[in-house]
C-alpha cells in the first residue's frame, strides 16, 4: 500500500473594495469558508488546508500589485503550496494576460489551482477554452465597469459635485459641493500674503509652525488597509505621475 501524497491546499482571497470588510463576517470570510469546505471535502484525495490566510481586501483584480497574491506566488514558487483554491477565477485575476503569467508560474514548480464554484479541466483543449472565455468575460466585466464609473465621476465634477478625498483646508463638504469655511479661509490668505513677504517655503513652514497654523486631522475608517496600501504601492522616486485629468472644474471652486 503505498503512502498518500499530501496535497498543500492555499486559500486565496480578494475583494476589490474596503466596504464592509469591518463587519465580524465579511466576503473575505464568505470565500475563505467555501473554500475550505471544499478543500475538506478533498480530504480523501490528500488535500489539507494551510493555515496561512491569503486575503486581498480593497485591492483590484486588475493588476498582480496585491501583496497577499504576491506572497502566495512567493511561496509556489518556495514549494510550499501544492493547489491554490479560490471561489471564482475572477477572485485569482481579472486580466487574462496576469492569468497566464500565473499559469507559467504553477506549471514550473508544478501546482495547480481550483475554482470551487466552476468546474472545469485545464488539461484538455476544451477546458483551457472554456477558462479563457469565463477570464474574456471577467475582464470585459472589469473594463466596463471602470468606464462607467469613471465617465460618471467625471461628469459629476463638471457639475461641481464633490466625489470624496480628502477636503481641501479652508473648505467643507455640504450636499456634495466644496463650500468656503471663513474661519479657515484667514489661514490660508495669510499663507499666501507671508509667502509672498518671505519668499522662502522653509521660513514659511517655520513661521506657520510657531503660530500653530495647521491642516485639519484626517481620521480613517480603515487605517490598516490604508498603510498597507502605502507601503506596497508606494510610486519609486522620478517616476512619472499619473496626470489628473478630471479635475474639479474651476469654475465650480468657490473663491477665498
């Protein structure tokens, strides 16, 4: 009788936006419990569930800049997982170019991965065809989505509709326009008329430090994600920045 090979089973994870990740149960959760059930269910084959959790919270499946896909793929490549499993193939990427990069990645060290929610065979002619188009669909699904959104942010802001940040010091948010705040508004022409007397940023930041002259305190409702975020998708030095191409329009700025 020979022995049962062990068959190290990795979770993976993701949702593309931070919204309702601070509930107790979660979608992360919701995947990650499907998932382990069929990973369960395989027990008779040899599968075993790691207890590494692999969870991609706010990031895109667009993109393989996630930091948890980035380190499951670290550790295929480490051999030390044997099957990815995921509860859609849209939750692994939704580009199929990233896909095949992934594909390439499990085929050198041997791996494989699972959808619990569609079965297919990647071994077979027919099975690879039917993964390209669900991915086809799913990236499809993605781009569509973006221009939608992106065409509606940026015909609300030629309306002079504030579509969230960080507010501009000096300004509130009321109904969704940017309104002056007087208090505030003193600051920052005294900011400017300093400047323009000085005509040094060092001395200005001195001279405002020693009044007390500061932004308002950002508070975030998810600090952890956010400091992730920074630190793993922080631009290199010199690199070039993404233009901001729709930009509150002046006209809908209110005046200090």
């Amino acid at each position: 009788m020979t022995d049962r090979r062990v068959l190290r089973c990795a979770i993976y994870t993701r949702k593309s936006t931070e919204e309702g990740l601070e509930q107790d149960f979660n979608s992360l959760d919701a995947q990650r419990e499907a998932c382990g059930a069929y990973v369960l269910s395989q027990a008779s084959e040899g599968w075993e569930a790691e207890t590494e959790q692999y969870d991609d919270g706010g990031w895109s499946g667009g993109s393989m800049d996630r930091p948890a896909l980035q380190q499951l793929l670290s550790d295929v490549k480490s051999d030390k997982v044997d099957i990815i499993v995921v509860y859609k193939v849209d939750r692994l990427t939704r580009s199929l170019a990233d896909f095949a990069k992934i594909v390439e990645i499990l085929d050198e060290h041997d791996a494989s991965f699972v959808s619990v929610t569609q079965s297919f065979n990647t071994t077979t002619s027919m099975g690879r065809l039917t993964l390209n188009v669900l991915l086809s669909f799913a990236q499809f699904e993605r781009e569509v989505t973006s221009e939608r959104i992106r065409d509606k942010i940026a015909a609300s802001k030629r309306n002079g509709m504030w579509m969230g940040g960080a507010v501009p010091h000096s300004f509130r948010v009321e109904d969704r326009k940017l309104l002056a705040r007087e208090d505030e508004a003193q600051d920052v022409r005294h900011i400017f008329h300093t400047y323009l007397e000085i005509r040094s940023i060092p001395k200005l930041s001195g001279h405002l430090a020693r009044q007390g002259i500061r932004t308002r305190k950002r508070t975030l409702k998810n600090w952890e994600n956010h400091r992730r975020r920074l630190l793993w998708y922080w631009p290199p030095r010199g690199a070039p920045q993404k233009p901001y191409l729709h930009r509150q329009s002046p006209a809908q700025e209110p005046r200090l």
